[in-house]
C-alpha cells in the first residue's frame, strides 16, 4: 500500500498552500487532461505508466 499521497484543495488560495504544491498539482492534472486520463491531480499507476511510456 503506499502511503505516500499528496491532495490539494484546488479550493484554497495558491497562498494557503505551498507554491510548489499548487503548481505539481496543476502540472498532474494538465498532463492528465492532455493524455485523456481521469483528472484528479494524483500521479497514481495510470499517470505514471503513461508518463514513463513517453521516454
């Protein structure tokens, strides 16, 4: 099981979260609209097996 994951509330102001953050999670969630994958902002299995396709 991994633990390791990270949500945003897209709700909150970029200044109530870290910038850095704010901008992966934008950066996962365009790279998962463009690769017609479900936008969630989590690099799970699927965004990453689409990612590592890409090499």
């Amino acid at each position: 099981m991994n633990n390791n994951v990270i949500t945003v509330d897209l709700n909150a102001s970029p200044r109530t979260i870290s910038r850095p953050l704010y901008q992966y999670d934008k950066a996962v969630r365009r790279f998962q609209e463009a690769e017609r994958l479900d936008v969630d902002g989590i690099a799970g299995p699927k965004t990453w097996a689409r990612l590592l396709a890409r090499d």
